[in-house]
C-alpha cells in the first residue's frame, strides 16, 4: 500500500469535485449507522462524479484507489481492517491503495469509534462501496468493449474480457464509469474468493509507529501558536473563588492566564473550567501553572469519599433492588432448595490512561469557523461539543482526526478538543492543549465503581435452580442526566440481562446509585464488573458442589440454544443488533470454553502453588474464553504465568490484529486485576499517575499469551473489548485454585497479592 495522504479540508473539497480527475463512489447510510427514513440519496456532479453519505472509494485516473477512513486509529488496526475489506471486493491492487483520514463528517454515519462497531456494524456497508466500484468498473468496460457485463470479470486492479485476452486497467476506466449508476444491490464475492478478508497483513501504520514518524494529537503544531496548561479544580463540580496570577505571569515563556468558562451541570463532554496558562512552549505553561495561586470552590461533591461510599454501594446491592429481568420464580426456588449460596462482589472506580494523554489543537478562521486537531475518537462528539461551547453551527467546526496513542473510551469524549477551541478564540491564535498525566486520571470520565450481590439455589445434586443477581453502580447516564441513580439503559445488556445460563428461575435487579464523579465508558464497559462477579461466583458454586469448574460451567450453560433476554422481560440485551444476525448462542460459548481449556491443558497436574481459573464471557456480540495458569509463593504473592484465550468474533477481517487485540486485552486486563483503583478523598482523586495507578510492567507479563481464533462461518462480532472481561475472574479462580482462599474484591493488590 502507498503512503497515507493527509489533506486539507479544502483539498478533499478540490478532489471529490474535480472535472476529470477520478469517479468518487459513496453508499447511502445503511441501518446500521441510521435509521433507514433519514437514508441520504447520492447526488450527481457537472462532471459524474457521485458523492452521498458514506465511506468513499475514489478511483483515480492513474489507477491509484483511494479510501476515505472514516474510523480512528488507537492501535486496534482499523485503517488496515477497513481497506481489506473494500480493497477485497473491489479487487484492488494493495499497492494501488491509498488511504484518506476523512474528517468528522455526518454523511458517514456514526464515527464513533467505540463500542467494538467499526466492522461488526459496517462489514456489509463496507463490502457494498467495493462491490458497488467493481461493478461500475465492469459495466463500464462492457461499453467500451461493446460486450456483456457477463463476458467481463474483475481481477488484478483490471476488467478483463476473457474470452478475446483484453484488459483495461482502473486509471483507464475512470472517464468512461464516471456516468454510470451506483448499483443499489451489488453482488458480494464468494468468500471462497477473497484474498484480504480473513488475512493476516501488516498494519499500515506500523512502520511510522515503530519508527518515530507517526503523527499523534500531542503532535500537531501550527504557525504562532500558542501551548496551554490548565488547573482544573480537584473536586468534580467546583470552580474558581479567587485567582492571584502574578507569580504565573513572571515564568519566563507565559504569554497570558485565562479563566475558562465554568463547568456545566450536567458535565456532557464539555470543559471542567479553571484556569488556563498560555506560554511559548509547554514547559513554561506548566510551570506557570505550578505559580498559580488559587482558592477554589469545591462545590456539592466535596464530600464524596470513595471508602463510606462503597459501604452505602455494598448496603445498596444487598437490600430488594429494580427488577430487570425475571424467569420462573426465583424466590420459590430459593425456598425449595436443598441449600444456597451467596456472595458480595465489589470493584472500583478505573481510568482509561492511554498512553498518549488528550491533547487537542484548535485555530479560528476568518469566517467564524473552527479547525480542531485531536486524537479523538468520535469526531463528530468533537464538532458537537465544539460547537456548543463556542455557539457556532456543528458544520462550522472542521474535525480532523490524528493517530491515537490509546483511547479506551476516553478520547470519545470532545472535551479537550473544546478547551482548544474556546482557548484560540479567546486569544486570536492557534492553541494546543496537552493534558498532563496527572490531569487525565485525576479529570477523567471513569469508569463505574460497582458492587454485586449473587445468590444461588441448588438441588442435591448441586444444579443451580434459582438465580438471583443485583447490580449496583453509578449510571453513564448520569452524565447526561443529574436525576440518574443507578443502571439503567444500555447498560443492563452489558453482562447482566444477558445471562445464558440454563436456570429456571432468575430474577436480576439493580440498586441505587448516586454519581460523585464524571462517569464514562472503558474498554468492554459494564461487562468488567459483571464478568468478574459471575465468573467468580460459578467457580464458588462449582467447588461447593465438588465439580469441576469448566464441567460446571457447561452444565449451567446448558443445551445448545439460542436466548432471547426480552422473553423473560429484559429491554436490552444484544448490543442494538438483531438476534437473528447475532444471535446469544449457548452451543459457541460452550465451543469456545472447551477450546480454551483445551489450550491449556486443563486438568493436567500442576507443580505445587500453582492453580489453573477458568471463566468465559460474551460481549459485544463475540465470545472470549480465558484461562490463567499462576502460582503463589511463601509470601502471598501472586504471579500469572501464562494466559489462554480462545475467541469466537465471527468472520475475521484480520487474523494478526485480532490476536494483538487479546494479547493486548490480557495486560490491559491484568492491571485492572491487579492495580485498577481510583479513590476519591474529600472530593478529589487521589491517584495520578502510574505510581499510584500502576498498569502491568514487562517484569510481570505472562511469558505466553496463547491466543486461538474460533473457524466461524458468521457475521463479524466485536474485537477490541470482549478479551478484557473474562481475564479478572479466570486469575481470581485460579489464585483459589493455588492457595485455597478466594478474593471477591479489586484490585488484588488490596488484599497483599502484588
């Protein structure tokens, strides 16, 4: 593939306009990014060329093929992914591909590249702008051949008429397809035909990465521009009493201090306020910073205290909660039952901290509109967010989209981006803006702290016939909404209504909640906490009932079967996608839990202080299985040797980035188990950076993370979340497997295990 082209706003307006100069193809938005009634109808140009609402494939008359990347790239491959799969039905040459960075845009549907969507909700849109190419291409050389479409076949970056040897290349084709029609329905190739999809090639930034040439949002520089550092007060809610910034002013490099517009209740994604420094460089805007003298209002959340609010979370989870879900009568099969089980589950708040912190960088033109550079992504949130804090139209905030060092969620947010934005307003010149590390785990959109309380019935044969489940925690919603107190919405299909287990009586509920701190998303969401309190919990019942812990699980699990939580009441559940497309499939969970402990051999007999956990978990409409070989020593000290994981996403754009993805989910996954804890005292967090907050280090990796992608002939699942939630519960049971003791709390380090 050729080098990535990144061009101006101005320049992609000059090209998808240009007389002569290549055939733009463009796809109306399909349901999965829109409600089929706002479908936008592709328009036609003076010159042919098409331009509606989606991704882009422009041929050019030199035969170079480029496509518009209308995701973001943290590292999960997608600017690779998502050309394999146009470049394959379109029958492109890889070399002759060249990708475009689009800008936050509505007429691609969602960009929100989040919630593991960018090939499960768009792999057949995807599939629609090559084969919709490739097609134009053939009817374009039958014309010029004067034969049928039939007689003319797509191979090599040519249309070949096969049975005279004559070809055409696409450069060629260009003028003579630029009036044909999109066809609506293009026939999609055979898979038995594809030479992209399904293979493993190189990440087309991988080189840049690894090199240093890479172009990140803390990256971006432009002419006179400015660099700010900003004070944000320490307590969620609070603002500015009084300011002294004289001492600011003297540092040698600051240029001015600002006041930033107070924080808005409820957050959104807008700024926090405090007080901006402004210098010539970076160093100076945080050493100003550092000068600045200010007393602060700490506002109504100053109270808040992570140790009394998880005893009022624990309380919350074990007293009658909202029912979500109900099956049976659980409560008589609590009666009925030859004996129960119970337990209490609790784990903290998380930050995302990637490894590129946020970082933003805005100017103003000179027709009141924005250009803002940020490794967002969601660049459609930053043009919203942009645009609500300066009060211009959503269309006059110019988007563009950097490479991410990390994301995890918390770069959907537009945040930053706006800070930028009301910063170089403010001061008539470009403005960066790098948050500190400190600043992005002490500021963040955190992830929900949250408490579980299980009970289980069983019969004297140690099946579980009654199931009960409550889950408390602080709402997403309550960044949207300051009346959100507890779980609710999507969230409910996030690991807790989507229980497959074969139990006749269930009953789910949630408690209250009540949010202190921003709450956002992170990697795999809710699907963390309630993977760690079932999973942890049928191993407790497994052992009680003198079974095997996989044996167990597949007996819970049941006969192969198809569920559908809104039979038993649930209103989520399949992550917006339908059950018959997707289905919640017993028989390839329990496929992949056998694959896994095959993996590893489970069963086999372990050196001493060794322990072998197993759990499995679908989410994101992919189902991962993990096992956690550890040990520990005379000290108490846990050590994860290897971990096993095996993973049924469906088709598989390309095999290498999903392993990366498990390899990845399986630290990621550990340093929540192990270290993953934010703390509140007095309002504000106490934790800032890796020293308080550390992530695991090369010294305690796995020394194999062996990963196996399930052969499944089914539409694409999610890849970049669903390998985090089972790595918690598979390391718990295997710390009990080695020592006899269990652990129902995070992180471990909490209980002397690191």
């Amino acid at each position: 593939m050729s080098s990535i082209d990144r061009i101006s706003r101005r320049e992609f307006l000059k090209r998808t306009g240009q007389a002569g100069g290549g055939i733009v193809l463009a796809l109306s938005v399909t349901t999965a990014c829109q409600p089929a009634a706002e479908t936008t109808t592709p328009m036609q140009t003076s010159d042919g060329s098409s331009i509606a609402a989606n991704v882009y494939v422009n041929i050019r008359d030199d035969g170079i093929v480029e496509i518009y990347c209308h995701r973001s790239e943290m590292g999960q491959g997608i600017r690779t992914c998502l050309p394999q799969v146009i470049a394959d039905e379109l029958e492109a040459d890889w070399d002759k591909v060249k990708l475009i960075q689009a800008l936050g845009d509505e007429k691609y549907g969602s960009q929100n590249t989040d919630g593991s969507t960018s090939i499960r909700r768009q792999f057949d849109m995807l599939r629609k702008a090559g084969a919709s190419a490739r097609e134009m291409l053939i009817t374009a050389a039958a014309g010029v051949w004067q034969v049928s479409v039939d007689e003319c076949v797509a191979r090599d970056h040519a249309i070949h008429h096969e049975s005279s040897g004559r070809s055409l290349g696409y450069g060629e084709l260009v003028a003579h397809a630029a009036d044909i029609e999109v066809p609506e329905d293009p026939v999609f190739k055979s898979p038995d035909d594809y030479k992209y999809i399904g293979k493993s090639m190189d990440n087309i930034d991988g080189l840049a990465m690894s090199t240093g040439q890479a172009n990140y949002g803390i990256d971006t520089t432009l002419p006179n521009m400015l660099y700010a550092s900003i004070e944000r007060c320490p307590v969620y809610g609070g603002s500015v009493k009084s300011l002294d910034s004289t001492a600011a002013r003297a540092v040698t490099g600051v240029i001015d201090v600002i006041s930033m517009p107070e924080p808005t209740s409820p957050p959104f994604f807008n700024p926090l306020g405090g007080v901006a420094v402004l210098a010539s460089n970076t160093w100076s805007a945080q050493q100003g910073r550092a000068a600045l003298e200010i007393e602060w209002d700490l506002g109504p959340n100053a109270q808040y205290d992570s140790e009394k609010y998880r005893e009022e979370l624990m309380a919350s989870c074990c007293k009658e909660g909202t029912s979500v879900l109900n099956r049976g009568d659980a409560e008589a099969g609590f009666v009925a039952a030859e004996s129960t089980h119970s337990a209490e589950y609790y784990a903290p708040h998380l930050a995302q901290a990637p490894m590129e912190p946020p970082a933003a960088t805005a100017q103003m033109n000179e027709d009141g509109s924005c250009d803002v550079w940020s490794c967002t992504q969601n660049p459609q949130s930053v043009q919203e967010t942009v645009a609500g804090v300066l009060g211009i139209e959503k269309e006059q905030v110019h988007a563009y989209v950097t490479l991410l060092g990390g994301g995890f969620g918390r770069k959907s947010k537009g945040d930053f981006a706006a800070e930028a934005a009301w910063l170089a307003r403010a001061t008539g010149r470009p403005v960066h803006v790098t948050w500190t590390r400190e600043d992005d785990i002490r500021h963040g959109y955190y992830h929900s702290v949250s408490a579980q309380h299980l009970k289980a019935g069983m019969d004297e044969n140690g099946t579980v016939t009654s199931w009960l489940h409550r889950s408390a925690f602080p709402s997403i919603g309550s960044t949207f909404s300051p009346d959100s107190t507890g779980p609710g919405g999507f969230e409910l299909g996030l690991g807790l209504v989507d229980n497959p287990y074969a139990i006749p009586n269930m009953r789910l509920e949630t408690g209250d909640a009540k949010a202190y701190i921003r709450i956002g998303w992170l990697r795999s969401v809710c699907n963390v906490y309630h993977a760690f309190a079932v999973g942890s919990f049928v191993d407790e019942l497994a052992h009680l009932a003198g079974e095997d812990p996989k044996d167990y699980l597949l007996a819970l699990l049941g006969p192969a079967r198809k569920i559908d939580p809104a039979v038993d009441g649930a209103q989520y559940g399949n992550y917006g996608q339908s059950l018959d497309t997707h289905p919640i499939d017993t028989g390839r969970i329990a496929a992949v839990l056998e694959k896994v402990a095959d993996m590893a051999g489970w069963g086999r007999e372990l050196a001493a202080g060794h322990g072998l956990g197993i759990a499995v978990h679908r989410s994101f409409l992919t189902t991962v299985g993990t096992v956690a070989e550890v040990s520990v020593d005379d000290s108490g000290k846990l050590r994860v040797h290897e971990l096993w994981t095996a993973i049924d996403a469906g088709r598989v754009i390309n095999p290498d980035r999903v392993t990366a993805q498990m390899e990845g989910a399986g630290i990621f996954g550990m340093s929540l188990t192990m270290y993953g804890e934010i703390t509140a005292k007095n309002g504000a967090v106490v934790q800032g950076n890796f020293d308080t907050y550390p992530v695991i280090r090369m010294n305690e990796a796995p020394t194999e993370i062996n990963v196996h992608i399930m052969d499944v002939d089914a539409p694409p699942g999610g890849v970049g979340e669903p390998g985090v939630p089972p790595v918690a519960p598979a390391i718990v049971n295997a710390y009990f497997a080695a020592s006899g003791n269990r652990v129902r709390e995070l992180p471990l380090r909490n209980a002397g295990l690191s």
